[in-house]
C-alpha cells in the first residue's frame, strides 16, 4: 500500500486534474467521438452513458470542483474510551487501501470514482469497458499528468485494460493485494463479479424503482413526477420502472389515461396489469417476471393496489432495494411508508432521480450500493473508508 498523502497534496492533485481537463477538453470529445463510431450494440441506455459532450464535462469538472473543497475524511475519531488501566482507546477512520471499480460505458465513473477513492486516500484499479475504450484512456493519461505534476506515483490510478477472460484470472487471483471491488453496471456484470472475486464486493447498478401513488395524491404533481422520473434519462440506474396506484385515489380512471397519455408522448412503452390495461392501447403483463426487471428504456409497468400494505408488499418483493417513492399529501402514511420499504433511498413527493452522491451533498459517488454492508446508497467521500483502532499505553499488560 503506498504511504498516505497529506490532504494538500491530495487536492492539489485534484485541482490539477480540473485544469487538464479544460485544457483537453478537445482531446476527449475526439477520443469519446472513435468510441461513438466503434459502438456496434443497440442498447440505447449503454450508448447515452458512453456519450461525452460538454455538458458532460462540466459534470466531471464541478464533481471534481466539490471534492476538493470536502473535509478530509481520514483520521476523524468516532469512538474514545479511556481504559481502567490508563490506555486510551480511540477509533479513526482509515483508507481501505486498493479499490477496483468495474463498470460498463460511462467515462465520467473515470473521473467521479478515481477522484472519490484517490481524495479518501485509496489507490484505484479502474477496468472499464471495452466500448469506452479510447475516452477512458484518455482520462487516465490526464489523471498520470495530474499526479506526475504534484510529484505523487502514478500507481494511485491504474487502469486495467483487461478482457474478460483476463479479468477473470484477476478477480480469481489479483496480481496485487485488492481490498475492495465494486462491480457499476448490469446484473450479468454484478453475477460475474461476485462469482470470481475473492474479497468483498458492494454491488451497485440494479435500480428497478418504484412510485406508490396514494389516495390522497396531489394528481397534478404526481403526473410531473412520474413523467419527471421515467423520461429524463432512462440510462440512469435511478430512473422509474414502476408505478403502483391505489384503487381508491379520486378520479383514479381519469388521472391513469392522462399518465397514459403523456408517457406516449414521451414515446414510452406501457405495460399494465388487469386492472389499468382496459384503460388505454396498451400491453398487459404476459409474464410475472417483469416486475424484477429494471428496464433502462423508455418503458414502463403500470399496476393497481388496494392500501398501502400492498403497495409496501410488491416494493419490497420486486423492487431493487434502489429507490422509492410515495406521492401523497398525508404526512402520517408517508412517514408509514418510508419507514417501511426496504430501499436505500425513499422519497415522498419528489422524483427518485435524485438518488445521486452529487444532488445528496457528498460531490459525486463511487457507486450507488443497493446492499446493506458497509454502506446503503450513494457511496462518497465520507463513506469509501474503513476504520483502525489505535491504543495508547505506557507499559500495560494484561493479566
């Protein structure tokens, strides 16, 4: 593991990387432009994530931007204790030591998750895909600039540029100590992570996240929401899979052909059940497994509840454990149904794309972990760290 840097050096590194950005801008628009071309698939969520334009670029600048002017997240005690004895005992927070991120299509995670793990004082294996290729090397020969600028190895951002039968053999027996792996991306991705690494794993991609709408919605707002939710990036691992409505919401008819309505005009596919199918030219559930998928497309699965229990019931059966949300002007039943869906973020009235390290205040994330252990959601600065006990004696032995 290489020695720890001061907090100074580990910004000034991050500020050197915004200026090569800027400064190779062009370069990285030209790269992403061959990867565009080369792209053969018609996956069309891989190919918005694989896209790098200026706004894009904006994006990896201002995460950068707010992770340089984040607190160090090393060395902060969360636990003192003074022993009968004298020793004093104390717990900080410590680098895991070497993170590998595997992920599918997206540059930006080359820039958000490198300067994430490298500011938490970790060293980052990244091994993306080959449809990225050419962008991805790009900014990892800015980040060696960067590092190389600030006299820091270039060992601290390492990009593996492996297939998957080398990467394989890696996960199976890594040529380096690896302390963390975290696999971005499909389910097949996840599975075959899992399956072949020998040290712990976060699983962060699978979104399939669900709106419950409540008898008490405000029809206005959850139509915006839900319109909100699905539509404005469908490559997002946050974005709307299913909506739930509660069989006793006023004008419950009227309010689903206009959601039918303007989901075609945003050119989204409707799936329903029984219920809510009669209610407009749309396909109804031929298999039950549709309710485990996330789509990452413009489409959508439409069902009807009795209560809330039920609602509660399907979410925490199909859902990803990703994201939900309630659409209700009942204070008392939102605070029910937060409490009680078993997913990493839960909302009530608003849009779950705001599952996101940048719009929770943590400037940017490594991933978006759906599983429990060590950390739930967005995984940012403060969270891409273990812990050390340190004790202090003066000659205590124990008896």
């Amino acid at each position: 593991m290489s020695l720890m840097l001061s907090i100074d050096k580990r910004n000034a590194v991050l500020n050197s990387m915004i200026e090569w950005l800027i400064k190779e801008k062009s370069s990285l628009l030209e790269a992403n432009k061959k990867d565009l071309e080369t792209y053969i698939g018609d996956d069309i969520a891989m190919f918005d994530r694989l896209k790098v334009d200026d706004n894009k670029i904006d994006g990896m600048i201002k995460s950068l931007k707010e992770l340089a002017q984040l607190n160090d997240p090393l060395n902060i005690e969360r636990f003192q204790f003074e022993h009968e004895n004298g020793m004093q005992i104390s717990n900080r927070t410590a680098p895991f030591g070497t993170v590998l991120i595997i992920y599918e299509s997206r540059p930006d995670v080359t820039i958000e998750a490198a300067g994430i793990a490298f500011k938490s004082g970790n060293r980052i294996l990244l091994k993306g895909g080959k449809e990225s290729l050419n962008s991805n090397l790009i900014l990892v020969d800015l980040w060696h600039k960067a590092l190389a600028e600030n006299e820091v190895s270039k060992n601290w951002v390492t990009y593996l540029n492996y297939n998957r039968s080398e990467t394989q053999k890696f996960l199976e027996n890594p040529t380096q100590k690896v302390d963390l792996i975290v696999p971005r991306g499909g389910e097949k991705l996840i599975a075959f992570v899992k399956l072949h690494a020998t040290c712990p794993v976060i699983v962060s991609g699978r979104g399939n996240n669900f709106v419950y709408v409540d008898t008490d919605a405000d029809p206005q707002m959850a139509l915006e929401i839900i319109i909100n939710a699905k539509t404005t990036k469908i490559s997002a691992c946050n974005a709307l899979d299913k909506v739930l409505i509660n069989t006793g919401l006023v004008n419950k008819k009227d309010f689903t052909k206009k959601l039918i309505s303007l989901l075609k005009e945003s050119n989204v596919t409707i799936v329903a059940d029984d219920h809510l199918c009669s209610l407009g030219n749309i396909s109804k559930i031929k298999d039950e497994s549709i309710w485990y998928e996330e789509f990452l497309d413009y489409k959508i699965l439409l069902g009807e509840v009795n209560d809330i229990e039920e609602a509660i019931y399907k979410i925490n059966l199909y859902g990803g454990g990703h994201s939900a949300a309630i659409l209700t002007e009942n204070e008392e039943t939102a605070s029910f149904f937060m409490n009680s869906v078993d997913s990493a973020a839960v909302y009530h009235n608003a849009s779950t794309r705001f599952t996101d390290g940048g719009q929770f205040g943590l400037g940017g994330e490594l991933a978006i972990s759906t599983d429990k252990l060590h950390q739930r959601g967005p995984i940012g600065l403060q969270h891409l760290v273990t812990n050390k006990w340190y004790i202090k004696g003066n000659g205590q032995i124990r008896q």
